[in-house]
C-alpha cells in the first residue's frame, strides 16, 4: 500500500495538494484538522474542547488525535492506502503511528515536506482567513502556529528522515507545478 505523509508549516498548501493526490492515487485522505473541525461543526464535548485550543494555535493532545487516527485506520484497513495531512506533529504523534501501522502490516513510504517561507504563509492565511472565515486565519494565531510548528513539529521530519523517508518539495509556485513536483517523488516510491 502507498502511505503518505504530507507535511510542512500551517499554509505550505498540504490541503489543496492533498485533494490533487487522492485524485490522481485514489487514497484515503485523512485530515486530523479537518476532523477536529468536523467535531467542533457538531459541538461534540471533543470539539468543545479541542475548538479553544485551536483558535489559539496550539495542539489538541496526542492522546485525541492518536484515537481519531486509530478509528480512520481500522475503517480503511483493506486499502487502498493513505494521505496523512497535518498529522503527526509530534515525535509522540510519529511513534504511535509507526506502531498502529505495524498492526496491519504497513509502513509509511514517504514523507513529504511543503517548503514555504513564512511571509509567503502568512500572506496566504490571512486571504484564507477573509475568503472562508477560518477562525484561526487571524495574524496572532497565525503567528503562534508557524512558532509551534517550528518549535514541536519540525522534530517529526527529523524522525523521517533518520529513516531515509523525509523528501522536501519547493512550496512556491503555482498549484500544478507543485504538484508536478510531488507527482515525480510519489512515482519514485511507488
Ligand atoms: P490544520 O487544519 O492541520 O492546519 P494547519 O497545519 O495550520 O495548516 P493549514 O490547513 O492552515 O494549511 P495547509 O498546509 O493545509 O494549506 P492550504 O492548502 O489550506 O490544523 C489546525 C489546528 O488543528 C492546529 O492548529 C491544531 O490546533 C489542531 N490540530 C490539527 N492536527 C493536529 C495534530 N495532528 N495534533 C495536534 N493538534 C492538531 O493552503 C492555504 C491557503 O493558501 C489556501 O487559501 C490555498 O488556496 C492557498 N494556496 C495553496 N497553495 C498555493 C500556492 N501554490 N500559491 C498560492 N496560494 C496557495
Ligand atoms: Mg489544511
């Protein structure tokens, strides 16, 4: 099975790629922001609490999303293979998918990270923010996701790529020509 990550700062484009991918590769895409959001649109009890750190741009705990990982594997455990995006962001988050994998005989096959500098990031939240309303598309929380992902994220893609799996893509361009780009590393693994 093909199993991807999709990884790079808040506004690198890994949403807008990950809908070309599933196009073209027919994976499963799972989303661990669009899921929280999903539970916050409902105002279940996990969407309540997730909803406040979230406007603030800190991470919901390992322990939630790891469970919502754990229920999207199990649903899809026949295939065809997966796009995680937005997930995992902690070396904890990284462990604990290596070993649900492992439960089904799979293994992630690549890694691949959004190059986009900040400005560029800011400048796109900012007009997503005006166009869809997303309530952590503010300059302040914007500011404060970059510095977590930079903080508690940027170790994942250390942990991939000890393990030879970590390929960084240029993030800048139009949306085609960067997905050209990912189209080229995914047809090298798979
Ligand atoms: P999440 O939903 O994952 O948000 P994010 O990482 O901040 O990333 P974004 O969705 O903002 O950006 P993207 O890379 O998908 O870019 P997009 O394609 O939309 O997480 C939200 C929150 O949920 C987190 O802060 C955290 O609280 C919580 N959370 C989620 N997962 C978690 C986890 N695993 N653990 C703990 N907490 C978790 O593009 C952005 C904009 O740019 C769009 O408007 C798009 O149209 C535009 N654009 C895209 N490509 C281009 C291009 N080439 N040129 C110009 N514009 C472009
Ligand atoms: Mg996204």
């Amino acid at each position: 099975m093909l199993n991807l990550i999709l990884f790079g700062p808040p506004g690198s484009g890994k949403g807008t790629q990950s809908e070309k991918i599933i196009q073209k590769y027919k994976l499963v895409h799972i989303s661990t922001g669009d899921l929280l959001r999903e539970e916050v649109a409902n105002q279940t009890e996990l969407g309540m609490k997730a909803k406040k750190i979230m406007d603030s741009g800190e991470l919901v705990s390992d322990r939630i999303v790891i469970g919502m990982i754990r229920k999207k594997l199990e649903e899809h455990r026949a295939g065809p293979g997966f796009i995680f995006d937005g997930f995992p962001r902690t070396v904890a988050q990284a462990r604990e998918l290596r070993k649900a994998l492992t439960d089904y005989d799979e293994e992630i096959s690549v890694m691949i990270s959004l190059d986009v500098p900040r400005e560029e990031l800011v400048k796109r939240l900012l007009n997503r923010g005006k166009e869809t309303g997303r309530t952590d598309d503010n300059l302040e929380t914007i500011n404060n996701r970059i510095d977590v992902y930079e903080k508690q994220t940027i170790p994942v893609a250390h942990y991939y790529d000890k393990m030879r799996k970590y390929v960084p893509v240029d993030g800048m361009g139009s949306i085609d020509a960067i997905f050209k780009r990912i189209v080229k590393v995914i047809d090298q693994v798979k």
